[in-house]
C-alpha cells in the first residue's frame, strides 16, 4: 500500500437542507475522528459498521450533534478503516469540522482519492481501472481550474510575493553554504527570527481571512441589478456597514469592488463583479439585456432594486423580463420607501417576486432583507457555490501547514543551530504557499541562487 | 593492408577523472580493460582550478572513497593544503577541500593505474563506436585499430570537437592546448545517440614571481589537517602547507571589462554553448551584478614544481590584451605575466536523459558514460560518474545486478538523478541544497551509508568492510549507552557546567540530554562521564552528532521512508504510455522519452503532475492482476 496517511473530505455535496457527510480514511481514521468526537461508548470500541450518536467538539466548544458511522478495514470502500461522521448543522459546521480533522493530523484528499485507494488495495475490480484513471484526471483538472478560478487576485498577489520572500531567504543560505569564502552568514539569524514573524503575521492573517471565507470568491454570489441611481452602491454600503468612499456610477473608478463581501451572520455574499453591473446599467439603456442575462444567470442571489418614487419604465419591464426564470432566488428592493411611492409591492410581487420595501436613507427594512436572505439561504432557495468550500479548506490546511513550518525554523533559531538546519523547513513552508497558487517548484531555488547572489569560482 | 586488431572486456574512452574511476573500478573487479587518452601526460589532468573537494564536493569524494574509489587516496597523497570548509555551520554541510599539486596529482593517479593488473594504458584518439544490433561490441581509434570488447565507457570530458576562445582568437583543441577529438561525435551521431554543446571556462595562470602577495590576505590551511579517504591515517598526512592569497577586483577592473564587452566572444554570440551558472566568466559577474563594488579572487598554487598561479574568480575569454589590462588592475597583480592566457572552451556533450540512473545507454546495450560528457562540471562530478559507470559496466559483464545510488543514499544519486532526470541547461554542477536528505548524507557517515553498496560490488575489501560494520555498533551501543546515564545535580556536574557556561541541573539529566546542548558535546562531558570507553575519534564524532541532532535526523528518516516506497514502485521497462489514456499529453510524452525506472523517478521528471502519477499507479497494478492472472 503506497498511501497510509489519513484523509478526508466532504463526501455529499454539501446541500442547504444542513446534512452532510464527512468521510474519512486511513491508519488514523478512527483515533483523530475519537479525538473530536464524544459519545457513549468511544469510536475505537465501536465494531465496525455500527453507528453511533454523539456530538462533535472543537475543545470544550460543542459543534455539532451527529450520527457516526465505523466502517474497518478492509471491510469498507477503501479497505481501510473508515469514519463517516454524518452533520447537520449546516454547511459552515460541516467546514469547521473537516477544518478541525485536519488540526487533528488528517490532509485533504487528493481528487478521486478516496476511489484510488480504493482501486489500489484491491477494492474495486480491475475491469474498472480505465474509470477510475478517468475520474482522478478530470477530478484533478476541476479541482485544480476550481483552485484557479476561485482563488482571489489579492491573495495570490500576496502569497506570491510571501513565496517570493521566503525562496529569497533560503537562496541567501544556500548561497552562503556553498560558497562560505563570498557569502557571510554572520548575525543572519536574528536578522532572519524577525522576517519570519513578519512571515508567520501575514499567513495568519490569511488563515483568518480563510475563516471569514474571505480568501475566495466565495459565498453566495450575489448580483445587484436595477437602472442607475436607484441606489445599488448605497445598498452595498449598508448591507456592509460602513460608508464606502467609491460608489459605482463612474465606470472604472475601483476594482476592489470586483472582489467585495458582505457578512450577513453566517452566510458570506460575494457581490460579484460590479463591473457586471455597470455594464448592466449600460446594457439595459444601450445594447439590451442580453449580457444581463448571462451575469444573472451565474447569481446564486439577485438583489434587484427598483426606485418607488418613480414609475417603472420599459427598462425595468426588460430586467423584470430576465429575471422571470429566476424569480427563486430573486429579492426586489423597493427603495425610497421614505419618500412619495408612485411604484406598490403588488406592481411587482405579481411575476412571484419577494418583494422588500427599503430605504436607504434611514435604513428601514435592511433587517428584513437581512432575514430574508438568511430564511431564502436555509431553506435551500439560494445556495453557495459548493466547490468554494471545499477548495477553500484545502487552502487554508496549506496556509496552516506552511505556518507551522515557519514555526519549526523559528524553533531552531531559538534553539541556536547553525543556519542550514533552517532551509528544510523554509523550503517546506514555500511548496506548501506553492500548493496554493498551483506552481510547481522544480529548479526554483537554484534559479534563485543564481540569479540573487553573485558567487563561484 | 594488416590493422592491430585486439579484444578485451572493457573499453574507457578518455582518462580524465572519470575515465580512470571507470577504469581502475573494472580492472579491480577483474575484468580485461584498456582505457584510452589523447596524450598520456594528461592523465587526471586538472585543467581548470587546482583543487579537490569544497562545499558538496567534498562529499563526492567521500562516497568514491567510500565505494572503492581512488580520488580520495590520491589528493589524500598530492594536496598542498587542506580545509574543512562551514565548520561553524551544521555537520551536513562541513566540506573538505584540498589544494592539489595538479602535476603531482596527475602522476600519482597514472601510476596508480599502470600499477593496476588487468588494466591497460593507450594513447590514441577513439574515433568510432561499434554496434550491432543495439549491442556495443568495440570500438576504433583513428589510426584504423579495432579493439573487440563487450562494454564501454565514454568519459570524454571535454575534448569532442572542442575549441578554446578567447578574444577573436579560435583555437581548435582541447583543454590546455591538448588535441581535441573530432570524429567520435560523428560516430555517436550515427547510432541514435543525441548530443549538444556546452561551455566552461578558465581563468589565467600568473606567474607568482610577478605578483606582489604583501597586497594580498593570505590564506592558511587548517591546522589539524582531515584526511578524504577513509583509508588514510590521519597522522600520515599532517605537514606544512602551502598557503592561498586572497585579493580583491575593483571599479577600474569592471570599467575595462564593460569597455572591452564586445571583443569578449561571448557577448560577440561567437561562442554557441551554454555555461555554468556556477562559474560565471569576470564578464558575467560585471554584467549581471553592476552593483556589486568588487569581487573576490583567490590567488592558489598550481604545484610544488611550478610558478603558475591560478587566479580564482578571474576566468574569462577576453582578448590577450585586455587580460593584461583587467589583470594589471587587482592589487597585487600590478606587473602580473601571465603564463597561459585564460579562455572559454566549448565541447559536444550528451543530454543525460538518454541514460538510465545507472549511467547505460537506454537504446545501446553496454554503452556507458560518466563526467562531462553527461553534462556536468567539475573534477568530483566527473569522477563519481565515472565510477559509477564503471562499476555498471563491470556488473553488466560479470553478469551482477547494476547498482543505483538513490538520492536518500548519496550525494551520487542525488547528481545521477538530476542529470538522467532532470532538463539540465547548463553544465551541472553538485550544490548541498540540491540533496533533500543532506542531514543524513555527511561527509562524515559516508562510509557508513555507502562501504556496503562497495563491499558487494567487490571494491571494499572484506576486512574494510568489517571494521565499518563494528564501528556501527560501537555507535549504536555508545548511543543506547548516553541516553540511559543518569547525570545527578551534585556540585561537580554544576560545577562542570559553570566552567562550560552551561545552566545548571535543577533535577537529575541523562548524559544524551547535555550532549545536545549547543555549548557542550560528548568529547567535553568526558569529565562527568567516568564510565566511558575510549572510543575512537570517528566513532565518538558519530555519537555527538546522531545525538545532537537527533530530532532534525529522526524527521528526515521518516521523509526517506516515504521517498523509499514510491521509490520501491518499479515501472516495467516495456510499458506503453500510449496505452495510458487519461495521462495528460505532456505527461505522456515526457514519460515515453524519459522512461523512468519506477515511480519516484516518474514523479521528478517536470511536466508529470501527482495526477498523472496516480493514473500511472492504477495502471501499474492493472497491469500487474493482468499479468499475474495470465501466469
């Protein structure tokens, strides 16, 4: 058997009805999942293809009432010993506990890991190996175009220059190693102990944007539509709380909205590429609603605001028109509520729209959007993008990973070792921030070496 | 018209470093060899810096000590100062280098090998390989000679179609004026064997009459002087030695340098072989660091029987004037003559992922090769090859399995894997940062890693191989020993460890628990251990370090153990990537031409993703019920 380390994932794709299941395997299977787990009689007594009843704790914190499942090798799908820990406290839950197996010693499976080792020890029937080659590639290619796609260009900006960073460190050693008469290592590890908690402060900010879910595009992607100055970018800036010092009329005025998210309780709206709605309001008044469409379509959550003093017109009869297939998971907002409303609730909530009188200059009704959008959210109307998750958990252990190797030199420096015992972990904490951004690390550090350091013979 | 016609098991093609490893590796082991060279002054010749060994070469010569081979014995016999390089630093990364007497050295190794029976000295020029049927079956020199024969090795350095520039100055010969060999590339060519070309440079040799050393630091040896070779007495080789002068370019230096870019031939485009990124020309240095004020040279002898002087850091392929003019500027070197002019040299070489890791031909059976002809730079790297090479082919002959050193066993696999493996651009050179596994492959522990690998092969004597199995146990018990001795706070420990500015004991320790801390070692706590056994120096070294570090030592191990089961995953050899279908295009054309040996190897090769790596295992073991249900 070539793999015995421990894996998991999220098994179900994680659905809105709150169930789903977490799969684990491995060696450790059963002690990590007992280590989080609490219930009458302890996993590791359990026999094998019982279930039992119990709750899940992140230390003294309980997280989740489950049902658990043991399945022992080889009698289970990998023939290895196998947990299935069955949740229903929501997606978020079901997140945090695989966050917490993997702080336990499990590592993300890899795509189609599960029906690999499967295969590999014998489980599956070798008739059936050109499917399971199959599954690992086009599983490989969507989860890595997933990690690509979803990754933000603020964190991959900053994990490269963090990447960029570490290499240049281990590159100074190494150069220092191999040719000691040039390069002189004297007074670099002190010099060295501060750059890494400058290191270590930046990952762990990421790890706890990984938290908020900040670190994707993820959450429920939500498009705002509406004709201009009805009062999207106002919308945006109460939903969030704070008073944004761009607002969307001027095209090209920011690109930071392109990534803005919005925190309402558990649930994380990514507002998706305003540029989207400008080029609505654009296309609504000029070209049609043609490539409205296409970003609506795309929305797990529209917010389409109309404005209540003034009588709708063709263009809103267009946009209303689009969002008839999508009238799910759409919320009208009938904004200026406060002033003269030449536009009613029932002008609207007759094509089935959820409609929301609001104001966005005294704030009325954004607790009722608020609510709307979390009872819409839980009741399966509208869902996340399932793969966000996933993807952002696999980031975030390697964020966790690349922390604790950083740790490790940070040890040997207080430790007092000589500096070539820093390089390992240094390198180790670099592919790790490599893992991320999807770059291989093949002669990295020799291209480094050489470029940076003027040295030989 | 009669030609010589001859046969024996072996032929070596070249004898520099590693064509006489090669050599001497299979007449030791028995086998009928004949190696040739160009000229029989240059045996072992060091054309380009005077020295042996230095920071992760110094660790190849230990495994070619270690594996039977001669470097080590023979610097061991001919150095002029000796040291141990990061001795500040960790233990992985302590490397011994020797200042060679190059004439010296040269002569040493050539009556080593006129003194070694079964082995044949020859000048010629081979200029042809003979194949039959993907078989090697001899080789020709160009007088017409033919010389039968079941293996051979080509070690030719950088002698094919080579040719040594410097300025507009185009010289078609090989290192140091020596004959270049012309045709044998032709002949490689034609039996499917793909080559490319490559560049080196040197620096020049001043004479050290006309160098004023009181502007220059010097530079001592070390003072306890540590034998490479394993076989040599330590008390045998201390003596005086000679020292090193350590000087300085300057702005003026680099002003002519950028003056004169354009005479140099390289940035003329005249010279079409890719250098070493590690030995960059005065040029590159000037160009591709302007910031950099100054650079470093060092001022080495070349012998005990000559005046030249090898200035370190300086190679260039100038013009013979402007190397006087930038010479003339470096303090100390004012009125310099220069006594050969330092030029660029350009030579055919192989793309080595033509080769298996045991340095064979993948489509000539019996067809080896070693040193810079495989793409690599340096005495050391050439040398080990050679070796290798060597040993293989002698294995092949003998009928033996072929040995691979893999790169959790020596700094030799490390290099093999990388240059069979890896896309190399420019002449490898070993660097410690290239071996993941470094805290294990000492320097010091060669021969503990590697003397087992030599003993079956046939080149470590039995009595060798013995004393290096009782020295693992003295280690081993002395270890088991130190973890299990208590060590009391009474007041001679504390007083012990005050004198050693060392915190003093609050509770009882085990003595493993003092040797780790940075200030104290084992050969220090002697004084509070009072039942030690006086154990020899190599052992005691061992202990301190296997204890000293044992948590970093223990962490790699478990890293080796998984690098070794992916390793262990054999490929066979006539699989089909085609065959493969949700292997990704590129991954299943690098595969069909890398073919490597089992799945580690697979997973270095660039282009291959862990995906692709496990659609290859799910395939394997497909195959393996198939073939296994057919049996």
């Amino acid at each position: 058997m070539l793999h015995t380390d421990t894996i998991a994932a999220i098994a179900t794709y994680p659905s809105n009805s709150g169930i789903g299941i977490i799969r684990v395997s491995g060696d450790d299977a059963i002690a990590i999942c007992e280590s989080i787990f609490k219930s009458k009689v302890p996993l590791h007594e359990m026999s094998t293809h019982t279930i039992s009843y119990g709750f899940i704790f992140d230390g003294e914190e309980k997280i989740d009432e489950v049902l658990v499942s043991l399945m022992r090798g080889p009698r289970s799908y990998t023939m290895e010993d196998v947990v299935e820990i069955n949740c229903h406290g929501g997606i978020f839950i079901l997140q945090r506990i695989l966050s917490l197996l993997f702080r336990k010693g499990a590592r993300p499976a890899e795509a189609g890991e599960f029906t690999k080792r499967a295969f590999l020890n014998g489980r599956i029937d070798l008739t059936q190996a050109e499917s399971v080659m199959d599954l690992i590639s086009s599983e490989n290619e969507k989860s890595r175009q997933n990690s690509m796609n979803q990754l933000s260009g603020v964190l991959s900006a900053k994990l490269r220059s963090l990447r960029g960073a570490i290499l240049h460190e281990v590159a100074y050693i190494e150069s220092a190693l191999d040719d000691p008469e040039h390069i002189s290592l004297d007074g670099y590890a002190d010099a060295l102990s501060s750059k890494i908690d400058d290191f270590s402060n930046q990952l762990q900010r990421l790890i706890s944007s990984a938290d908020d879910g900040m670190l994707l595009k993820s959450g429920i992607r939500t498009v705002i539509v509406g004709k201009p100055n009805v009062g999207k970018s106002s919308l945006l800036n109460m939903l969030s709380n704070k008073e944004r010092a761009i607002v969307t009329d001027i095209p090209g005025t920011t690109r930071d909205i392109l990534e803005e998210k919005v925190r309402i309780g558990d649930i994380t709206l990514h507002i998706m590429d305003t540029a989207g709605i400008r080029q609505t309001d654009d296309v609504v008044e000029q070209i049609g609603v043609r490539k409205a469409e296409d970003s609506l379509s795309e929305a797990d959550l529209i917010l389409y605001v109309v404005d209540s003093s003034v009588a709708l017109d063709e263009n809103d009869r267009r946009i209303q028109e689009s969002l008839k297939e999508h009238y799910t998971h759409t919320i009208v907002l009938l904004n200026k509520s406060d002033l003269n409303q030449v536009v009613l609730e029932d002008d609207l909530s007759s094509y089935g729209l959820t409609v929301i009188p609001v104001s966005m200059m005294d704030g009325s009704g954004v607790e009722v959007l608020k609510n709307a959008i979390t009872h819409m959210f839980f009741h399966g109307d509208i869902s996340a993008n399932d793969d966000l998750m996933i993807t952002n958990e696999r980031h975030k252990f390697l964020l966790e990973q690349a922390n604790r190797s950083l740790a490790l030199v940070k040890d040997s420096i207080d430790l007092g070792v000589s500096e070539d015992f820093f390089a390992g972990d240094l390198m180790d904490a670099y592919e790790s921030l490599g893992s991320i951004v999807g770059e291989a690390v093949e002669d990295d550090l020799v291209n480094e070496i050489f470029s940076k350091f003027c040295m030989g013979k | 018209m009669a030609v010589v016609e001859e046969t024996y098991d072996v032929v070596v093609v070249g004898a520099g470093h590693a064509g006489c490893e090669a050599a001497l590796a299979c007449a030791r082991l028995g086998l009928e060899t004949i190696i040739f060279t160009v000229s029989m002054d240059s045996v072992a010749m060091m054309p380009c810096n005077p020295n042996i060994g230095g920071s992760s070469k110094g660790h190849l010569v230990r495994e070619i000590d270690a594996l039977g081979g001669q470097m080590g014995i023979n610097i061991d016999k001919t150095f002029l100062q000796s040291k141990m390089l990061n001795k500040s630093k960790g233990p992985a990364v302590h490397s011994l280098r020797a200042q060679a007497d190059k004439q010296m050295y040269s002569l040493e190794m050539r009556k080593t090998m006129q003194a070694t029976e079964h082995l044949t000295l020859r000048q010629a020029e081979v200029s042809e390989i003979l194949v039959e049927d993907g078989q090697i079956v001899g080789a020709k020199t160009f007088s017409g000679a033919t010389y039968h024969c079941r293996a051979v090795v080509l070690c030719t350095g950088t002698y094919l179609k080579a040719r040594c520039l410097y300025g507009d100055v185009i010289e078609y010969t090989g290192p140091n004026g020596l004959k270049a060999a012309n045709h044998l590339t032709d002949s490689l060519i034609a039996n499917g064997v793909e080559m490319m070309r490559f560049k080196t440079g040197t620096p020049a040799r001043i004479d050290r009459r006309s160098i004023d050393f009181s502007k220059m630091e010097e530079q001592f040896g070390d003072e306890r002087i540590v034998p490479f070779s394993f076989t040599t007495d330590p008390e045998s080789i201390q003596k005086d030695q000679v020292s090193c002068y350590l000087t300085y370019t300057n702005e003026k230096t680099h002003e002519i340098i950028r003056n004169n870019l354009d005479k140099s031939p390289i940035y003329a485009g005249i010279i079409e072989g890719t250098g070493p990124r590690y030995c960059p020309s005065i040029e590159d240095k000037v160009v591709k660091f302007p910031d950099k004020e100054r650079h470093q040279l060092f001022i080495e002898p070349e012998g005990l029987y000559t005046n030249e002087m090898y200035i370190s850091g300086m190679s260039s392929s100038m013009p013979e004037n402007v190397q006087y003019d930038m010479y003339h500027t470096v303090p100390g070197l004012e009125h310099a003559k220069i006594v050969r002019n330092a030029y660029a040299i350009e030579y055919d070489c192989i793309n080595a992922n033509q080769l298996y890791a045991t340095l064979e031909f993948k489509k000539i059976h019996g067809l080896f090769s070693g040193g810079q002809f495989n793409g690599s730079s340096g005495y050391e790297e050439a040398a080990c090859q050679g070796l290798i090479a060597g040993i293989n082919a002698a294995m092949e002959l003998l009928g033996k399995d072929q040995i691979v050193i893999d790169r959790s066993e020596g700094y030799i696999g490390v290099l093999i894997d990388d240059l069979v493996t890896k896309e190399n651009r420019e002449p490898y050179r070993m660097m410690t940062s290239r071996a993941e596994y470094r805290l294990l492959l000492r320097q010091d522990n060669a021969d503990l890693r590697l003397s087992k690998i030599g003993h079956e092969v046939g080149l470590i004597s039995d009595e060798r191989y013995e004393w290096v199995m009782k020295k693992e146990q003295l280690i081993a018990e002395e270890m088991e020993r130190v973890k299990h001795i208590n060590i009391g706070a009474n007041a001679r420990v504390q007083t012990f460890l005050e004198a050693h500015g060392s915190v003093p004991l609050t509770t009882g320790v085990k003595l493993s628990d003092l040797i780790c801390r940075p200030e104290l070692d084992y050969d220090c706590l002697a004084e509070i251990d009072p039942e030690r056994v006086q154990l020899p120096y190599d052992v005691r070294e061992q202990v301190n370090i296997n204890i000293k570090y044992e948590g970093y030592i223990e962490r790699q191990k478990k890293q080796v153990e998984h690098f070794k089961k992916i390793e262990e995953k054999k490929i066979p050899e006539n699989i089909n990537y085609d065959d493969v279908a949700s292997l990704r295009i590129e991954a299943r054309q690098k595969l069909s031409k890398l073919r490597p040996i089992n799945i580690g190897q697979a997973s270095r090769i660039s282009g291959v993703s862990p995906a692709d790596i496990s659609v290859l295992l799910v395939y394997l073991e497909q195959a393996k019920y198939q073939s296994e249900h057919q049996a």
